[in-house]
C-alpha cells in the first residue's frame, strides 16, 4: 500500500527534506529525521474519518515504553495536495506528554513530511498522541496509541456497570 | 440476513392479538395499534388516575386492537407519530397505580462553531424502554416512552420503585420500531440507562420526570455525560422516521450503537475504546455503529450528521446492497465508483433524514472546532461518478426537488437486485425504473456532476468522464465464456479504493452451471478476484498469492459481473488475463 507515497518520503530522506518539529517548550531540541540513525521500517496507517481533511497520517511506535521514559513517535504525513499547502498540531491525551512544541505548523503540497515526536508516559495506562490536520480548511483529528510496558487503557467506569436479576448488563447513570 | 427473512420475524396480527388477550401483560403491537390507542387514552387519561380504572381501559384497548387486526399496515402511523403516553406492561394485577412522566435529554447544537453548549435545550427522549425496578433492581413494569418522551406505568400502591430509561428503543414496542440499543463497549457491551433514586409511590396517581444532563459544566465534562447515549439515540430515531415516512412498514434488523467516552480515532482495540473512526460495520454479529466519545479530541454523539451517515450505511446495508469496500476516502480524493456511490450517498442520507442543508462534525478542545460540508453544492472541483461529493450533491438535490420515495424504490429496486456494481450509475437506472417520471430531474443533476444522463443504463456504457484516468473507461470491460481479454488497473488516483484500481467485465452467462474464472498476471503481480451476479448479489471473491488467481462459482444465467485488482499495488500498472471457461 501507499507505494508512491513511500517512494516519494525515501527520495525525501535520501535529500534530508524532512521537517522537524518546531521549537520546543521544554528546551528538547528538534531533530530532524536525518539525524537519527533509525528510519521507520513499518508504518501504520493511522486511521481517517469520513469527510476529514484528507491527510493520510502514517506512524511509527516504540512497541512499549516504561513509565517516564522517552518514546519517540514517527509521524509521516502526506497526501496534501492543497497547492496552499496544509497543517499540522500535535496534543497530548490520557497519559502522554509532550517533550515538544504541538503548535501547528506548515506541511508542504505534494510531498510528505516526517516528523519524530518526543514523549513520555506519566502512569500504567496507554497515552494517545493526538493528530490534528488542517487542509482547505476541514481540519481531522487521528490518536496514535503508544503502549506503556505492562499497562493497560483506561476503560469504563466498572462502578456504573451493574447485571440486573434478568442478567442484563447496564450502565446505570444516576439522574435525579 | 436477507430482508424477506427479516420481514418474517414481524409478529402476525394473530399474535398480538392473542397476547393481549391471554394477559394484558405484554403490550405488543403494531404502531397501527398504539395510534389506535392514542385516542382512547387521551379520553381515558382525565379520569384515570384513580385506581381501579385499569381493567376496562384494557378491555377498550382489546377491543380497539380487534377493531384493527387484519389491516394492510399501508395507513400504520409511523413511530414518530405517536403522542399518547404508552402504558406499561404490568402481570400484577395489584399494580393499578399509574405513574405518568416525561423523559427528556440535554440537547447541544452541533454547528459550524463546534458544539454550543450554551444553546442546549430539553428534547423527548422517544421511543426508549421505560423499566420500573423495586428496591432489589427487579423489574416490576415496562412501557415505552411516545413521541414526546412520555410515558405511563403502572405499579403497586405505596411501593418503592425506581424509574429506569434505556438507551434502547425494541422491536417490542411495535412492529414499526427498531431494536436499537446504545452500549458502551468498554465496559461489557453493556446498555446505558438512566435512573431515579428510589422512591415510594404512595397512593395517588403522580408524575416522575426523567432528565439526562450533558455533563458539562463549563469548561469541561465534569459531570456524567448522561444524554450522550439518548442524543445518538434520537438521531436514529429521526433517520427511522424518514425512512418511515415512505416505507410505513419497513421492519427495521437490530442495531447495537458503541458508545464510550474512552472512544478515540485510534487504530488498536475497540474493548479499550480504540474504535478507529464512527464507523458502520457489518458482520456475523450483525449491524453496529461505534462512535466517537473522547473529550477534546473527537465526540461524536451531538453530531448528528455524522451519526446519520453511518445509519445511511446501515440502511445500503439492511435494505439495499452496498458493494464499497470502504477504506480512506475525503472529497479531494477520486474514488472506486463503488466507495464514491456509498460515501456520498451517507452524507446526502444525513442531509435528507435530518432536514439539512450541511454536515457539521465537531472535534478539538472543548469540542470547539468543527468542519462543514455543503450538501447542496453542486459546483464540485473535476466532478464525476468518482467524486463523492458530486454523488452527495446529485442525490441530496434530487430529494430535495422530487423528494424521498423514489430514491427509497431504487435502492430497494433493481440497485438491489442487478449484476451491475452499486454505483451512480446502476443507481440511476435503478431509479429510472422506479420512478420514469421524475427520470429528467436525475438526468439533469448527473450532466451537472459531468456524469453520463442516462438513466437506463446500469453499467455505465454511455460514460464518457475518465477523470484523467484512461483505462478507468469503458466502466465494464466485456469477455465471452470461452474467451479471454486483457485489463489493466493503475494507481494515478492513489491505492487501494480509488478510481482505476479495480477493472470491472461483464459477461452473460448462457446458462446455470459451474464456471472457471481464472486472472493471469505477470511477475509480482497478485490479482483478486470478485464474481456478482443478477439477483444473487456477491457470489464469489478470492486472494490467492501468487500471480493467478482463480473462481469456480456455480452462477445463475443472465448478467455477471467481475472485478479483478492487484492486492500488491507494486506495479505502475498491472495488466492481468482473465479467462472464463
């Protein structure tokens, strides 16, 4: 899949055309993908909504991570194909935190960009990068999941959760 | 599950009929019936509220249901039009208390500006099962809340109940309703439901009302979101009145609708709320719509658009046929005609189930932002059957001008039905059989989107819009049994579901027997193959590896279809041999 659109992101890195984050709040400098001796050999795709901006986000993930540790998250963003070009801002969700900078920042038309994106996870449950691209003005949101080491996700509230004697399962919201 | 098979399930009249008079216990009958009802409990409702009342509003209800049994079910009142509170089942025969209440939820608009919660306002919670539970949670009566959220209970005198609201509406309650449950997917698939501290009833008729809050309190959800469930709820149950409006008797198949608050856009395990996207799916499991929930990053639940347009898929799927594989897919994008046919026609559906003109979808901190898609614009960039906002233009603009029935037959129609794909095209034959009147008015809107006029012509042969992909035309490519041709897919458009990444050919075959279908490709190729046929719908796909692929499906005579493609999308342009023996 994507074939043309992974051939374009190797002539890119061959080129050093890889864009890196902007500054960074908390002093982290930004890298490019040049400088890293990894380059991502399997990229997910992450998923897309319907009526979204049209940008296909593809990522990379540290299989686990402990907590407080460093992951880093791969990001190639590619299908712009606004000649204005399109955005991109990153945001933390769950446990995550964000070593870098997520306000928006430019993606150029007709080429994808890489991003390598420094984070940590504060607890044992799973953080979300969140995603948001912005291309003639419809903007879509996408959450890469980064696994903690021995965590779990958060799920529903077991609290609420009740059987009923007829073995139903409901989730009983009080209300007055 | 096929239609005729699901229309099977309605009870007959008989039965109804036969439960009420066994019992009185189980309310349950077409929503012909309830409106028959409505008139008598209006009359009955003033002096009601005395106890004892109960045994001759039930003999009246007897005799209105007989009065009706035996009807066509052409003149039944859709749910929507039902107003009386409808009462609740009740095998005590002590429990001649009623309780009266209205149940309501926390409305927020879903706008260009994102969600406005200061705009919220109190809507009916309609059609959802009402449960009284005693003090151990047993459930002592069940009724339905009516088109204004009301509803009527009976109980004991002076016990301790609690009312409980689901976020269910069943099939139960009439043979017009669907059973549509909201459940949170990360806790046990359970169904959420709302409900009262418990309270003592005392002796005289009262009222309890139910109210479900949004949960917000200001700059955040720091409440519980209790009428998120009932927001996705009501918005199917206005896409059900549409789709009433002109099939009264349409038995809708179960739907169950994921809900959570953990629900993100995030690939992974939808147990832990990683749903990927609101999406539609379908599978041996049956019918289900997961939605988005999480908190600054994409709720879905007052988004009715989006929540419409997977019902729009729901309805391809249950009452239609829907061939799209699905997959990544945005307006700039120039689409397989089967994903373009099917997206399009889900937005539209939003627009022409909920009275719009636009589809919002809200996201971002606090749900602040949100992006807007015309439905009524016709002046789509490089239109054509590709695009699926030309199909959403095309069919949101043909409701709007010739409304909503013919639309309905052809999807129920010959789209149905046909060995032609589900596309605009066999749409507009489809449409052009069911509705030859309003014919010209699909005509003009297809030569607006650069799409051939024709509306008798299912498999597109008077196409002359390639979208800047040649080999995309002619739409099916024909081959003879005994024969062989050449296709070619390519991957201008991008890969996987977009325009010329499947070649489509059309044969007739002579007779009903077993037939050999075999793609021959060259080096690192990896054709698949698929086999419609009129009638029968999808009848044979393969992924073999390898450079052949090959079928052998026993097919009906008459018109078939194949599409082949290259699952390896490693080629520039992969030719394959297709052979029919």
């Amino acid at each position: 899949m994507k074939r043309p659109a992974a051939g374009i992101l190797a002539g890119l890195m061959l080129a050093g055309l890889v864009m890196p984050l902007a500054a960074c709040a908390d002093g982290v400098a930004p890298r490019a993908t040049g400088e890293h001796a990894r380059t991502p050999t399997r990229l997910e795709t992450a998923p897309r909504k319907v009526n979204g901006s049209g940008i296909t986000v593809r990522y990379q993930v540290p299989a686990a991570t402990a907590p407080g540790q460093t992951a880093r998250v791969t990001l190639v963003l590619d299908d712009v194909v606004d000649p204005d070009g399109a955005s991109v801002r990153l945001a933390a969700d769950g446990g995550l935190v964000l070593l870098q900078d997520g306000r928006p920042q430019a993606l150029p038309a007709g080429r994808a960009t890489t991003l390598e994106v420094d984070v940590t996870l504060q607890d044992a449950a799973a953080g979300y990068l969140s995603v948001f691209t912005t291309q003639r003005g419809v903007t879509s949101v996408t959450s890469i999941r980064v696994p903690v080491a021995g965590g779990t996700a958060a799920t529903g509230s077991p609290t609420r959760l009740k059987e009923t004697p007829e073995g139903e399962k409901l989730i009983v919201i009080p209300v007055k | 599950m096929s239609l005729r098979q699901r229309r099977r399930r309605r009870r007959a009249p008989s039965d109804n009929l036969q439960v009420i008079t066994d019992t009185i216990s189980v309310i349950s009958f077409p929503m012909k019936q309830i409106h028959s009802t409505r008139r008598l409990r209006d009359t009955e409702r003033r002096p009601s509220h005395a106890p004892g009342l109960r045994p001759g509003w039930a003999l009246a209800l007897l005799l209105t249901l007989s009065a009706c049994g035996g009807g066509g079910g052409g003149d039944s009142a859709p749910a929507t039009g039902s107003t009386a509170a409808p009462a609740a089942s009740a095998s005590d025969p002590a429990a001649t208390l009623p309780i009266d209440g209205v149940a309501t939820f926390e409305s927020v608009p879903s706008t260009r500006a994102g969600l406005t919660y200061g705009a919220g306002s109190a809507k009916p919670i309609r059609g959802a099962v009402v449960e009284i539970v005693d003090g151990v949670g047993a459930t002592v009566a069940t009724t339905v809340t009516n088109a204004t959220g009301a509803y009527r209970a009976f109980v004991r005198p002076n016990s301790t109940v609690s009312v409980r609201i689901k976020a269910q509406t069943t099939q139960s309650a009439g043979a017009t309703a669907a059973d549509v449950s909201v459940r949170d997917n990360t806790n046990g698939d359970a169904i959420y439901a709302l409900q009262t501290p418990a309270f003592d009833v005392g002796s005289i008729p009262f009222v309890r009302n139910v109210s479900a809050p949004s949960g917000w309190t200001g700059n955040g959800y720091g409440a519980a979101r209790a009428a998120a469930p009932f927001a996705i709820l009501d918005t199917i149950y206005t896409t059900q009145a549409k789709l009433l409006s002109v099939a009264p008797a349409t038995a809708f198949p179960p739907l169950q609708v994921f809900w959570s608050v953990n629900n993100r856009p995030a690939a992974g395990n939808a147990a832990q709320g990683d749903i990927g996207s609101t999406a539609f799916t379908s599978n041996a499991r049956g019918f289900a719509i997961y939605v988005l929930g999480r908190e600054n990053v994409d709720t879905d639940e007052y988004d009715a658009s989006v929540v419409a347009h997977e019902w729009g898929h729901y309805y391809q799927a249950a009452f239609s046929r829907d061939d799209s594989i699905g997959g990544p897919h945005s307006s700039n994008d120039r689409l397989d005609f089967r994903v373009a046919f099917s997206e399009g026609w889900g937005n539209a559906w939003s627009g022409i189930a909920l009275g719009r003109d636009d589809y919002t979808d809200s996201f971002g901190p606090q749900q602040a932002q949100a992006a807007r898609t015309s439905l009524s614009n016709a002046a789509v960039p490089s239109p054509g059957w590709f695009r699926e906002d030309s199909i959403q233009s095309i069919l949101w603009n043909l409701n709007q001008q010739v409304g909503f029935k013919g639309i309905h037959d052809a999807f129920t129609g010959t789209l149905r039905r046909g060995a032609a794909v589900t596309s605009i095209h066999s749409f507009a034959a489809a449409y052009g059989a069911a509705s030859p009147n309003e014919a010209p008015v699909l005509a003009r809107l297809l030569g607006g989107q650069a799409i051939s006029p024709a509306t008798n012509d299912a498999f597109g042969t008077s196409e002359t819009n390639n979208g800047g992909v040649p080999s995309a035309l002619p739409l099916y490519r024909g081959v003879t049994v005994g024969g062989s041709t050449q296709v070619c897919v390519n991957f201008q458009a991008g890969t996987g579901n977009r325009l010329g990444n499947f070649a489509y050919l059309r044969f007739t075959a002579p007779a009903a027997r077993t037939y050999a279908i075999t793609a021959t490709g060259g080096a690192g190729s990896n054709p698949s193959l698929a086999v419609w046929g009129a009638g029968s719908g999808l009848i044979a796909a393969s992924s073999a590896s390898g450079s052949t692929d090959s079928v052998s499906p026993r097919l009906p005579a008459g018109d078939i279809v194949i599409s082949v493609n290259d699952i390896n999308d490693s080629i520039a342009s992969p030719c394959f041999t297709v052979t029919i023996q």
